[in-house]
C-alpha cells in the first residue's frame, strides 16, 4: 500500500491503507506486532487531562477506496508478522 501511494499516488492527498475484509483495533495491532516482535506492549490508562485530548470516536472504519482506485488490492493475510520478519532480515543484513 505504502509504495503504491509512493509511487502512483497524488501528492497532498490522504490514503487509508485498509483491508475491508478485516478490522481491527489500534490495540490489536500493537499486540500482533509485538507478539511478532517477540516482546510486549504495556498499556497504560490516561489521565484525565490526556482523555481530554482525545478523539470521542469510538470505531472507525477505515475506506481504502482512493488507495483502490490506483489499482492497490490488499494480497496479505499475515501482513504484520511478514513486516517483522523483512525487518529483521534488513537488520541482519546491515551487521
């Protein structure tokens, strides 16, 4: 999704990179990547003061439609453990 913008996509405009097919929340990501990550995420409550900047927006889905009309179509089912896993090749190769 990302190369597609980069490389097709109209500069100033906003792309959701999105899988209509799946949702999920920022706190499941975080989780996926961290498990593929062999580590863990630590969730912390805010304050009150921190609560009062946040969005009251509960669920959102995200529209991939403009990403779609560039010809990107989501292909990966395990996007964020291959993520990691490209990482840590491209780490490998940088020692």
């Amino acid at each position: 999704g990302l190369l597609t913008v980069l490389l097709r996509g109209e500069r100033g405009r906003a792309y959701n990179i999105a899988d209509r097919r799946h949702q999920m929340r920022i706190r499941d990501v975080a989780q996926q990547a961290a498990q593929a990550g062999d580590c863990q995420v630590v969730f912390e409550m805010p304050n009150e003061l921190e609560r009062a900047g946040y969005s009251k927006v509960s669920r959102a889905v995200l529209d991939a439609a403009q990403l779609e009309a560039l010809g990107w179509r989501p292909q990966v089912e395990d996007g964020i453990r291959e993520t990691v896993e490209i990482l840590r090749e491209c780490r490998q190769g940088e020692k």
